[in-house]
C-alpha cells in the first residue's frame, strides 16, 4: 500500500510499499513501477509507531556506525498501526524459520555425533582387543623362548658325552634354526599387531577429534537458538503491546467520535 516517506530533505513523497517474504521492505515510485528505489532490511530492525502517524524503522549498525532511520506516514492511526504489526510479524515470522532450521541442523549435529561416539566405542573396543591379542602373542612367544633355551641348556650339559655328537649336533641345529623361523614369524606378527593398533588409534584420535567439533558446533547452535528465542519472545511482547496500543488508539477514536457527535447535537440543539 502507499505510505509518505520522509527523504533526506524533510520532505515527504508518497510511495508505494510492498512488504516482501524474508523482511524485506520495498519501496516504489507508485504501483505501476517495474523497479523499486530502494529496500530495507528489517533484520534486528526495531518499529514503532511515533506521533503523526509515522511509522519509524530504526535497522541495526555496528560497532563503529550507527544504524539508518526511515520514517514512513501513514493515512490513519490504525493504518500505521496495521503497518507495525505487519512489519514486526513478518520479522518475527522469519526469525521463527531461522530457529527451526537451526533446529533441523542441531538433530543433524547431533545424529553425527551420536554416530561418531558409537563409532570411537567401537574404535576403542578394537583398540583393546588388539593389545590383548599383542600381549598374549608377547607371552607365548616369551614361553616359547624359555622352552627353547631350556632344551638348549640340556644340550649344552651334554657336550661332554661322545657318544650321538653328530646326532646332538643335528638336533641343535635343528632347534636353533627353528627358534630362528619362529623368532621371525613373532616379529612379522608383533609388527603386523602394532601396524594396526597404530592405524586404529589415529582412526579414534580422528573420530574424537571430529567429535570434539561438532560438540562446538552444537553448544555454538543452542547458544544462538538461545539467543533468537529471547529475541522472538522480544518482539512477541512488542507486537502485543502494539496491538494494545492500536486498539486503545481505536477505543479513544470512537469515544472522540462519540464526543464530536454530542457535541455536534448540543450545538443545534442551541442553534435551535
């Protein structure tokens, strides 16, 4: 609809305003224009309605500028009143969005993160396993090293006795090339064990990491959704009180009207 918009000068030309989706305000040389002259955002903006029926859209600045003011003049007082409440209902409208789709991203979040913590358990879980599985292969081959040795020893006791050298001999030989094939598969097994507990503990140092990360994103996503609650229930109260004022502004319209028309009846009354 059309409003007065008052420019830099003071003065006030009529304009044409479209309330668009998304807190947009549009304004246009008339209803016919293809183009509009300009457009403000209403994001953390703050409307009110001032005397004279204008409307005043204060949007926000920064830390080292302050924020624009637009002043737009309605026909009526209820007409500015119903502008407000269309301008902070759309504002609220969008913020409302903004915190469900926050809402969808923190399920999403969350979701990631319950699959990462069953991830890093089962990551854990096989971390365990493995240095079991590597302390029980330790052990063994430690026993099997003690056998070996004691066999030795009792060879080594009976060096003296000539008869069955050569068969002694062979028997060593046999012993020792065997703990040696045994000590190589041992290794091959240790190595292959600590290869992959390696490969499993910078799997889990990744996946806590990844964890550590969305638990940020998250408490960063409640914090704003905390935020944007408090501000939705700002503007909720602001558009309630606008509304009482709106209709107090149309009770003392009426009761005006009330009085002019006593008024207006005591005058030909006296006339007469």
């Amino acid at each position: 609809g059309y409003l007065a918009k008052r420019d830099e000068q003071h003065q006030w030309r009529r304009r044409f305003c479209v309330l668009a989706p998304q807190a947009f305000l549009y304004y246009f040389e008339d209803s016919s224009a293809d183009a509009p002259r300009g457009v403000i955002d209403l994001e953390g903006a703050d409307v009110s309605v001032g005397d004279g029926n204008v409307v005043h859209i204060v949007t926000p600045g920064t830390h080292d500028t302050e924020g624009r003011r637009f002043y737009f003049q309605a026909d009526s007082a209820d007409d500015a009143a119903a502008w407000v409440s269309a301008l902070v209902r759309e504002r609220y409208f969008n913020v409302r969005d903004e915190r469900d789709a926050y809402r969808d991203l923190q399920h999403d979040l969350s979701a990631q993160a319950a699959a990462s913590r069953d991830a890093l358990d089962e990551a854990t879980e096989a971390n365990d396993e493995a240095e079991r599985r590597h302390v029980a292969a330790a052990r063994a081959e430690a026993e099997l090293d003690d056998r070996l040795r004691a066999i030795a020893r009792e060879l080594d006791e009976h060096d003296d006795d000539s008869e069955g050298d050569d068969l002694e001999e062979d028997v060593r030989s046999s012993i020792l090339a065997r703990m040696k094939r045994h000590g190589r598969r041992s290794m091959a097994r240790i190595a292959a064990l600590e290869a992959k507990l390696e490969s499993k503990e910078a799997s889990s140092e990744e996946r806590a990491r990844e964890l550590r990360r969305h638990g940020a994103e998250v408490a960063q996503l409640e914090e704003e959704l905390r935020r944007e609650e408090a501000r939705t229930q700002d503007e909720a109260e602001t558009s309630a009180r606008l509304n009482e004022e709106t209709e107090e502004l149309r009770r003392e319209a009426q009761e005006a009207t009330l009085n002019l028309e006593v008024v207006e009846q005591q005058a030909k009354a006296a006339d007469a």
